[in-house]
C-alpha cells in the first residue's frame, strides 16, 4: 500500500465531506421555510465543513511538502483559482461563526441574506476547485 496516496485519499474524503456540507447548509436553509432552531444547526453544520475545508486544504499541501520537500508547482489560474477557494473558505467559515454568535437577534430578511451568501460562497469555492485540479 502507498501511504501518500493513502493519505491523500483520506485527505480528499474530508475534502469532499467539507464541501457536502458547505454546500448542502445553505441550500437546505433556503429551500425550506425559516426554521431558526434548524438553521442554528445548519450553521454549525457550515461552519465544520468551512473547518474541514481549512483543514484538508493545508494537509493537501502539508503531505506534497512531506514527500516532495516542496509545496505543488502550480501557476496562473491554479494559483488564482486556489486564492479564491482560500478566500472563500476564510469568508465563509467567518460568516457561519458570526451568524452563530448574532442570528438570534436578526430579523428573517438579514438571516436569508446570510445563507444567499454562504450559497454563493460555497458555489464560487466548488467552481475554483474544477479550475485548481484541471489547470495545475
């Protein structure tokens, strides 16, 4: 058994469980009526997967170095494509901490805006991810 390619493959099933949930809390938030004792549990759901994003990302590029002594060599729109998915894992992990902390005191409208962002975050991620495994 190759254990780089062991750990990179467990590295990608949290990976992709990241962005199951990423995806999947603002989608489900929007899709059904506001429920703010369900839309809490979303949030953490949002806010775990942002961390397992984090969290994956850095390991992707921890076991390259491991073994390579070098992070990737990827350039151009990889490396734009991977600041995008940085920036939104940053912004999005932030913005589900902060709705846990501040939601109970917003009003419906507020709340909806929040999850159309967390939607459009985790859309604009999963779209630079394509462009980060394709053009690297």
């Amino acid at each position: 058994m190759d254990i780089q390619n062991l750990g990179y493959a467990l590295t990608q099933v949290v990976h992709n469980f990241g962005a199951s949930a990423v995806v999947g809390g603002p989608v489900s938030s929007l899709w059904l009526a506001p429920r703010p004792e369900l839309d809490r549990s979303l949030a953490w759901l949002v806010c775990l997967g942002w961390a397992a994003q984090i969290a994956s990302g850095a390991a992707f590029g921890a076991i390259s170095f491991y073994y390579y002594g070098k992070f990737p060599d990827i350039g151009g729109l990889a490396i734009a494509a991977l600041a995008i998915k940085v920036a939104c894992a940053v912004s999005g992990f932030s913005l589900a901490a902060f709705y846990l902390l501040r939601a109970a005191r917003w009003t419906t409208t507020l709340r909806r805006r929040i999850w159309l962002m967390l939607a459009g975050l985790s859309a604009t991620a999963l779209t630079a991810a394509a462009f980060l495994r394709w053009f690297s």
